[in-house]
C-alpha cells in the first residue's frame, strides 16, 4: 500500500512516467491504471484483493472431505499420502489430485508432515539396457500382520528398478539366493553382473568389514563364476541406495497391502506377492530404460539350472554304502553302474526346496526327499 501511494504521488506529480511507475511496483501499465482508478473511486478499499475472505468456488464439498477422511480412518489407516491416493483412484473413481489428498490428510491431523529431507546426495548413474546389473538383498520385517517377521528376497534391474523376483521366506541365505537367481534367469536369461552386500552366503570376508577373498568362493560365487556372471560386493549402505530405497517403499506397501487382502500366511502371501503386488508395483515405480533392447544372454541350451543353482559339497562313502550331509544319512541305492561305492568320493547337492541328490561324476546315483529318504523307495512305496 505504501509503495503503490509513493509511487502514485510521484507519478501525479508527473516526476515519473506510467510505464516507469508500472515497472517500480513489478506490474504491467494495464495494471497500474486498474489499481489507480480503483483507488480513486474507492480508496484504500480498492486496493484490496476481492478474493478475501470468500471460499473458493473450487473447493470441494465438505461431503466429499468427510467421505475420504472416514475411508482413510477405517480402511487405509497408516497409508502414505501417495499410497492413499493411489487407491482412491484405481478402487474409488477418485479424480482430485495428490496435492489436494496429502493437504487434506495433513490438515485433519491423519498424517503428519514429512521431516526435511538431508543434503542432497548424487546418484550413481543407472546402467542404459536391463541386464547389464541385478541387485538382490534380503530384508527382515513384519511383513505379515500375524506371525514372526520374515525375510523378503528381492531382485531387481538396475536400468529400471523394476523387480524381477520377490518372496518371503523364514531366513535369507544361500537356498533363497539360488531360490531368487533360478526364477529370474529361467524367465530373463543370464545378467552381466549381480550386486549383493557381502553376507556370509554371499561372500567370504577374512577381516570383519574388510575385502572379500574372491579366491574362496561361497557357493553362489561358485554358481555364477560357473555360468560366468560377475558377482559385485557393495562395501557400504550407500553403495547399495537403489536397492535400499526400494525396501522402504516395499516395507511401507506391502504390509499394507497383505493386511488389506487378509491374506497371514507365508504361502498365501508369495502368490500374491508374485501375481498380485509385483505386477502392480512396477506398473507404479519402475523406470523406461536409457537404451532400448537388453542385455541377458538366453541360456545355453541343455543348461539344468537346479543343478547349478544349488549346495554342492564333496563327500566320502562309508562302508555301510552310506553318505552322512548335514546329520542326514543318505542311503545309496543298488546302482548298474557298480556293486558299491565304498570309499569313493562323491558329491552331495541340496537343491533350495530342501531336497538332495548324489552324484558319482557326471552320474546321479540316488535322489532323496528333505529327510533324507530315497525318492526311489518312497515311490516304489
């Protein structure tokens, strides 16, 4: 108000010209003769913007402001305001925009306002085709409503973030590694590269938070040295930030979205998660990637995934005809091959559904159930 007076005077003392005056207040002339003319005729009341103190004729009607806040109450209580609004749009014929949600969430007090977020931190550039680098790690979490927490297994492509294998299972590990490799190298092909952290399945670390010793490869090093896919250690938290992001989106959803579904077994929740929930997720987070096309390498053919993507372990036959892995005894059955193999070295696999094999070089000599019975007499039985 003072510096329209100020300038006004200055311009009726004609010490500045209209198109000057204009430009001091930061306004058009067309403007500045609007503001003037309404201050003669009205005085310090023209100036003041009409708008104050009416409702807007876009708000909406309180109806419609207390029919989402009741959904939010009784269906969606502890959704993110954008998980929220997701579901509003794809199950409610919902057609305002996130802003106008999170504003309405925020101002009834249902959620409370996101903390300020740290310094900014640069990305690590993606790779331009899929397949050229694949995350997995494991996260522990109540994902179900009822139950001990459990560990989720994801996989996911680096290019576009879109995951590519996720399950829940009672304890990450090696089984659950080749468990996730197997589901997406049979649908994808072979990746360039695989980026894990370095658990002790992973890798073998000599010095608490050192190198790894890529001399000694776990199993799942010798599994993809064996296909010839480059295994990658992380050796930090933010070397890991794509995969990690992911999880605190997944955490946030997924048990959200089970608890929606009442679905409170492991089970149950794996087919979900697989038809259900990934499709979905990717449909909503995943990227296009740099460059069209993709980097997997179809698999060979004759390349028998289970037996690779599995526990190998060298043993020794006993006299009784017998194999003793991990405090099972497994019996070796009446072979073509020879009448015994007593004393000869053999290797044991355990495949990750729990259940073995043995085999005398290239040969299988005997299949046997997580118990450790022989497949052949349980189904002669």
């Amino acid at each position: 108000m003072m510096s329209f007076l100020n300038v006004l005077s200055r311009y009726e003392a004609s010490e500045i010209s209209q198109m000057y005056a204009a430009e001091l207040l930061g306004v058009c002339e067309r403007t500045f003769r609007r503001w003037r003319d309404d201050y003669e005729e009205e005085g310090d009341a023209g100036l003041l913007d009409g708008r104050l103190g009416k409702a807007s004729g876009k708000k909406a009607p309180q109806s419609e402001r207390d029919e989402v806040e009741a959904l939010y109450r009784k269906r969606y209580q502890g959704f993110t305001a954008r998980h929220f609004h997701d579901h509003l749009t794809s199950h409610h014929n919902f057609t305002r925009g996130y802003t106008w949600t999170k504003a309405l969430l925020h101002s009834t007090g249902l959620l409370q306002k996101a903390k300020t977020r740290g310094a900014h931190r640069r990305k690590r550039p993606r790779r331009p085709l899929p397949g050229m680098l694949l995350h997995q790690d494991g996260s522990r979490h109540q994902w179900l409503a009822q139950g001990p927490a459990l560990d989720l297994i994801v996989t996911m492509d680096d290019a576009t973030s879109g995951i590519l294998s996720a399950f829940l299972c009672a304890e990450e590990g090696t089984a659950s590694t080749f468990r996730g490799l197997q589901e997406v190298f049979e649908k994808h092909g072979l990746p360039l590269a695989l980026y894990t952290d370095r658990g002790s399945h992973y890798f073998h670390t000599p010095e608490a938070g050192g190198k790894v010793d890529k001399t000694n490869p776990t199993q799942v090093g010798r599994a993809l040295a064996h296909l010839e896919v480059e295994h990658i250690p992380a050796y930090s938290p933010q070397a890991r930030g794509r995969s990690e992001r992911a999880f605190l989106t997944l955490q946030d959803r997924l048990p959200k979205e089970l608890a929606l579904e009442g679905i409170v077994t492991m089970e149950a929740a794996n087919v979900f998660i697989r038809d259900v929930y990934v499709p979905a997720h990717n449909a909503r987070f995943a990227i296009n990637p740099e460059q069209e096309g993709a980097a997997f390498v179809a698999l060979a053919a004759g390349v028998d995934l289970n037996e690779i993507l599995c526990l190998q372990e060298d043993r020794k036959v006993g006299n009784d005809n017998c194999v003793t892995f991990h405090k099972l005894t497994l019996q070796i059955p009446e072979s073509p091959l020879r009448p015994h193999f007593v004393k000869t070295n053999v290797k044991v696999r355990q495949y990750h559904d729990g259940t073995h094999a043995i085999f005398h070089g290239p040969r299988c000599i005997g299949r046997y159930d997580e118990k450790g019975a022989a497949a052949q007499a349980k189904k002669a039985a």
